[in-house]
DNA sequence: TTAATTTGACCGCT
DNA sequence: AGCGGTCAAATTAA
C-alpha cells in the first residue's frame, strides 16, 4: 500500500491539468497541439497512478482470495442501497457470483461504483451442451444473469429506435411476440467477434406505453477489456428487477432495491458527466443523492466517492483505468469523459442516426 | 467493399 | 405443437 499515497498525489495532479485544461479549452479552441501535450501530461500522471495502483490492488487481491471475504457483508450492500451505486450492477452481481469469482467487499464495491466496469466480474458462461445435430448448434438456456431494465425512448429523433445505452450493438433478429403489440428485437454486442464478448439484450417497446422500452440485457461485457471497447453505461434506466435467473440469490439484496426503489425510480434525461464531478469535487464528497443512470451517470460516478474512506483503493483504481480504458469504436473516449459536451454532442448525432 | 439490418427458416425448450 | 431465440442469406446503407 506505499504506493497508495503517491498515486493519489499523481491523480490530483493529473486532475488539477484537467481542470486547467478544461477552464481553458475555448481559449485553446485553435491549438489542438497545446490541447495535446496537456492530455499527454494528464495522462502520463493518471498512468503512473494506475500502475501504481495496480500494483497495490494485485497485493489486495491476493488477500481477497481468502475465504473470509467473500461479500457477506449486510453494511456493505446497505452502503451500495443508499448510495445508488450503480445497484444494477453492483446487485446484479450475485453472492453466487462473488463467491465463484472470489470476490471481496472491497472488490465489489469498486465494480459497483467503477461506472466504467459495467461489468467488473467476467463471468464465465459455461457454454451450454451444443445439439447432437450436424448443423447449427444454436445455445439456449444457460445465458447467465439477465437484468431488466426500462428506458425511455428518445425525445428527439427517431423514438421509434431503442435509446442509446453507452453499447454498441448488432441486431440480429427481431421476432412477433404473442400477446404484445410490438416486435421484439434482439442484439447482441459488436464486439462479439473481436472480443468474444457475450453480452445480448432484447428490447421492446411496452404495450401500454410505446414511448418505453423494455430492454432485457443477458450476459456481460466482455469488450471494455480492450482499449476501443465502448465504456458507458446504460441510461435512462429504471431497473424493474436483477438477476432473475438467479432471484433466490440476489434476494437478500433485492428486496431492497427494485421493488419500487426511490433510487432508480424515475426514467431520468441527466446528460453524462463523469468527470466534471471529479473535477469539482477535489476528492470531497459530493452533494446529495443522485437518482439516475445515465451513460457516466455524473450524480453515481460522484456518489462513489461518497465513502472514500471505506473504499478508497478501487475507486481510484476505476478512476485511473477510466481515464485508459474508456475508449469506445462508437461512442466515446477518455477525452470525452474530459470533455462531456464532446460526449453530448456525439450522442446527439448517433442518437439521431441510429441506435443499437 | 464492408458493415449493418432484415427476415424467413431452423431448432431448443416447455 | 408452438413459442421464442438464433442463424444466415439477402438486402440495404455507408
């Protein structure tokens, strides 16, 4: 942990560049190479950060393999309840999972509050016995958890296209489903193929309520591994229920978030701002409750924070591989978690071109 | 030319 | 048997 002190002293540095860069981005409009060399220095403070970071994190993980870690741990979940951490993630991840993936308190909470990690754990799915049949081995059953969530469809634009979510997917079908009015559409990620990723979600629109999708995402992300993996996170959401797959496990956690939870309770349109809270924030905690998800979710990606004292290894952790790990093929980078109105205006653009 | 979408058919599951 | 998820050829868009 020696190194803790000294990576947090690189990522305030890096952070205050930031915030420099930024109250000076207009001025610096016409020298793109000024703009340059300042994200060179903020990232090369943020790198070593991270690598200093990693270093420590590999030792605490190596303690977390213990058994006695393995999250059992009511004020933790409670802490995750109240704070709206990303509780679509952070409770979408089982004790089953947890346990499977040795995954500590600490560890999880970083998964849960790393609005970059939409999903920290990789999750082996164990792929499902394939048919007896020569042709086209198709997998059902076994698709690994799957959360429910409803998101509104844009305001702007074509609502008659799912809502942007931070992912970039690829439909591959579309289906009459008995009972309801309207198709139903299934994706699966773009990056399936270059990263082996597995992540699917289907998206309907309700019956009573055609401006509201319904979007069921199945599996996880494997594609925020890479470099030019997409990074954001689902928007506009109101989780109706996690894990249903798996509800006897996620119960204890469940019940106190999804049954009509304040915290999630309204189908928010909060731009994404991650980094301007951390800008502004100066490590201090931030002002009350957010309640909503947006791509970056300003008002969670602040809330991480909130408890900096009980957790403040793996959000930094998150922080600096945020700054490395967000690029997307689509949708952003780590300059536009730098510059949130880049982000808002290229979501502007490709949620009026297309979407999914 | 490449990538994404559409759509009919196939096939697993209940 | 039939619904729902997936495949893959055909089509469309960039």
């Amino acid at each position: 942990m020696e190194d803790y002190g000294a990576a947090i002293t690189l990522i305030r540095h890096g952070c205050k560049l930031a915030k420099v860069l930024e109250s000076n981005l207009e001025n610096l409009a016409r020298e793109p190479s000024a703009i340059s060399s300042c994200c060179d220095e903020i990232i090369k403070a943020l790198g070593d950060a991270r690598d200093r970071l990693r270093a420590d994190h590999d030792q605490i993980m190596q303690e977390m393999r213990q058994p006695r870690n393995v999250v059992n741990d009511a004020s933790l979940h409670e802490w995750l309840r109240s704070n709206n951490c990303y509780a679509d993630q952070a409770m979408a991840m089982t004790h089953q999972d947890m346990s499977e993936n040795k995954m500590g308190s600490a560890q999880l909470l970083a998964s849960s509050i790393g609005h970059l990690a939409m999903d920290v754990s990789v999750l082996g799915n164990a792929p499902s016995s394939s048919s007896s049949s020569s042709q086209r081995p198709r997998k059902r059953k076994d698709d690994g958890e799957t959360r429910i969530v409803q998101m509104a469809a844009p305001q702007i634009g074509n609502t008659e296209i799912p809502p942007e979510d931070g992912y970039t997917w690829r439909k591959y079908g579309q289906k009459e489903i008995m009972g309801s009015k309207y198709p139903r559409g299934y994706y699966r990620c773009t990056h399936q193929k270059l990263y082996n990723c597995a992540a699917k979600k289907q998206v309907q629109r309700l019956d009573h309520d055609p401006y509201t999708f319904e979007v069921m995402y199945r599996g996880h992300h494997t594609c925020h591994m890479s470099a030019t993996a997409p990074s954001m996170l689902p928007s506009q959401a109101v989780i109706l229920s996690q894990d249903m797959t798996q509800t006897l496990a996620v119960s204890t956690i469940t019940s106190t978030t999804t049954s009509a939870e304040p915290l999630m309770s309204n189908i928010t349109t909060t731009s994404s701002v991650p980094l301007r809270s951390w800008l502004s924030m100066d490590f201090s905690p931030p002002i009350g409750h957010g309640t909503g998800t947006s791509s970056g979710a300003g008002t969670s990606s602040a809330a991480r924070y909130n408890k900096d004292q009980a957790v403040h290894e793996f959000p930094v952790v998150d922080l600096a591989d945020a700054m490395f790990n967000c690029g997307s093929s689509s949708t952003s980078n780590s300059m536009d978690f730098l510059f949130p109105n880049s982000v808002e205006d290229k979501h502007d653009i490709k949620g009026t071109k297309k979407n999914g």
